[in-house]
C-alpha cells in the first residue's frame, strides 16, 4: 500500500516538474538541481562557485532546508539572488517537490537569470527521487563520507548527471580510497563526469566551473 | 493531501512499533537505534562499541541499507549475530520502518540477546519520524558535518536519548568548532548527553560505553 501511495505522489510531482521545466524553457534559464548528505558542503561550494560565475553569468539560488536560513545567509553576500523554501512547515519534508521549486523560482523572477541553483535539502535518498523540472543534477559527495557511497545510495549517483567529490583537502588526513569512490561511482553510473574539489582550498574549481558554464551556454547561449 | 497521506502511513508505524515494544520486553532485550546522514561512521563505530561489549554483552545488529550488505559484513567479523535488511526492494525506502524491524528480530533470534542494535539508514530525516519500538535513540553526528547540523535537521536531535559526535581526530584540520555544535544540540533538546569519540582512534569510547552498558543493564539487569 505504501509503495502505491508513494507512486501517485511521484505522478503528481511529474506533472508539475513537465509545467516547471517549460517555465524555464520561457525563461531561458539553466536549472542545476545540486543533492547530498548533510554537511558534505553544497553551501561552500556554491559560495565560491557564485563569485566566480557572477561577473559573467548572473545565477539566481533556491535553498532548501528543513529549518534555519543560515545557508540563504551565506548566499546571500555573493549577490546572487537568493530565496529560502523552510520544509518545516510542510511536515518536515525531506526533499525539496516540484510545486515548491515552481512558487518559489516565480518569486524569486527568473527573468534576470542565466542559472538557477536549487541547494536542496541534505539528503542522500530522497530528493533523487523528486523530478523538480531542472536542466542538470549534480551529486556531491564529501570524500569524510568513505568511498562506497555510490554502492549504498545508487539511485542518486544513477539520476546524476554530474558528481562532485568534496573536501579533498582531507584526503591526507582519511583511510579513504578516492580511487575507489570513483570507481564505484563508474560502476553505478558509467561514464559520469567527475570533479574533485576543495570548497575550502578552491583546488579543483576550473574544471567544474568550466562543465557549468557550458551547460549555462548550451542551453541559453549565455556565458561563454 | 500528502501530510494525510503521510499521517496514515506513521499511525500505522506506531501500531507495529507497539507490537516491537511488547515482543522486546518479553525477550528482556534492550534495543538502541542508531542513526545519522550516510558516511558519519556509524558501522565503525559499532564494529568498535561491539569488541568491547561483547566479552560481558551478547549484542545483535540489524543494519539496514538501500544496496549492499557492505557494512553487515564488516559487522559479522565482531562475532556478533548479525541481520541485513535491503530497503531497495520495498522502493528503496529511507527509513526503517516498525514491521521490518519486527521480522527481521524475529529472524535473528532474541532470545539469547542483551542488546539488539539497529543501525538505521544513512539519513539524517526521515529516519527520525519511523518508531519502531525502541528503547533508545542514538544519533551521531561527524563532526566533517558542521556545528549547524542540530538546528537545521532538529527532529532527529529533538527525538534522541543520546547524541555522539564522531570523527573528533580531524577537528584540527576542520574549521569546526566543537563546543558551538554542542550548544546547538543544547539548544535544540537541553540535558541531552552527547559523547565526543573518535571510531578510528577510539578515543572517547569510555563513556559512551559506559552510558550504554548501564542502559542494558536497567532494563534487562545483564552486563554490569
């Protein structure tokens, strides 16, 4: 019974991800739909990532979170515009749903942007499974998070269409494999592009910054 | 419509987790549920927490997990009874919901049991709203995660018995501040004990062992 009911809610969240991804075509705006676990840090992440975006590309950000506004906070000093949907109110809804992500990016105006980021809620099953209408997913892992990961929660490295491993300043400091976290992810999802970085450090960012900016151009002709 | 629905599901859970808590009391077996977000060290922690346990305890583990049986393997070398449950073929559920729980400690047989462990899945929300007739909530907490982590996931803070921040051998290459992540779970459920350890040191071990061992042996009278 359960799995029914599970499988009518995901129709009903299709339907509108089908009405969301035609208000971004109208816009001509680029959605990446960014995923993890808590604290692998999507936030830091994209911090960096705006202020090195923004003189050319001009991003927009939805944040996710059960509760607090401290990563809209965060974001909010880059200059990018940036709203915050808070679950709680909804029951504590450990994924962001596409009717949310629809109220809030006609809040937010798309109109004024190339990119719109959705930092959804940290967690590594659920939002997978949760279609919101974006251009691209991207999976982040944190290399503390031990390289089997992709083994244990393969749906999100499946849906992926780019990962990103974190917190490689640690690797001297951990018994983890990055070798092995990149295999597995092969495993799960072959030929999934794979950027290794440090939010802290910025090692590793040209790449990455470098896959978005053509996927922002590819589909609005902006950025490049 | 999805709160109802979701309402339904967790009256439901309660029910079962009733059952689980009569069936467990009749077996004088106390049953901890541990959970966290994925990779925060839950599995080496145990394998640890169990070696140290057993000489004195009998410990029985369910592990749960969407794929692989990965971490009931690196479990099964303690010597402790050891059950896999797999959630990918129920939709690859995020929780662990009460009626699993109950077949698989059937499965596993109580009766020659102090303590049954349940490590829950990698999931830092959903698991915290599924009873599943416990006698205590441990979540843990790595420290890589951030000190915000208690006020942005509250529930699953709100609804422990005990908290453990793990992974304390990397605060000097973290920009974590240890004693601000402590606050933040004061703030959220005041007097909650928290134990720092390291499971790859083990350092810190002693008392958490010890809150533990005295837990057991109130309810069952076993393991002092």
């Amino acid at each position: 019974m359960e799995i029914n009911i599970q499988k009518r809610v995901l129709e009903a969240n299709e339907t509108q991800a089908d009405t969301n991804r035609m208000f971004f075509k109208d816009q001509n705006v680029f959605v990446l739909n960014l995923m993890s676990s808590p604290g692998s840090g999507k936030t830091e992440t994209l911090c960096k990532t705006l202020v090195r975006l923004m003189p050319r590309i001009r991003v927009g950000v939805i944040v996710g979170d059960i509760c607090t506004t401290n990563d809209a906070d965060r974001l909010d000093v880059t200059g990018a515009k940036v709203t915050q949907i808070n679950t709680d109110q909804f029951g504590g809804d450990c994924h962001l749903a596409a009717h949310l992500i629809f109220s809030s990016a006609r809040q937010l105006g798309c109109e004024d942007l190339d990119l719109l980021i959705v930092e959804n809620i940290g967690n590594l099953v659920c939002p997978a499974e949760f279609d919101i209408g974006e251009d691209a997913r991207a999976v982040m892992l944190s290399v503390t998070e031990g390289e089997d990961k992709p083994l244990k929660y393969p749906l999100m490295f499946r849906v992926a269409d780019v990962a990103i491993l974190n917190k490689i300043d640690l690797l001297p400091y951990l018994d983890v494999d990055i070798r092995l976290a990149k295999d597995n992810i092969q495993q799960v999802h072959p030929h999934l592009p794979v950027f290794e970085i440090s939010a802290k450090t910025e090692e590793g960012f040209s790449p990455w910054l470098e896959w978005l900016n053509i996927k922002v151009f590819e589909k609005t002709g902006k950025g490049l």
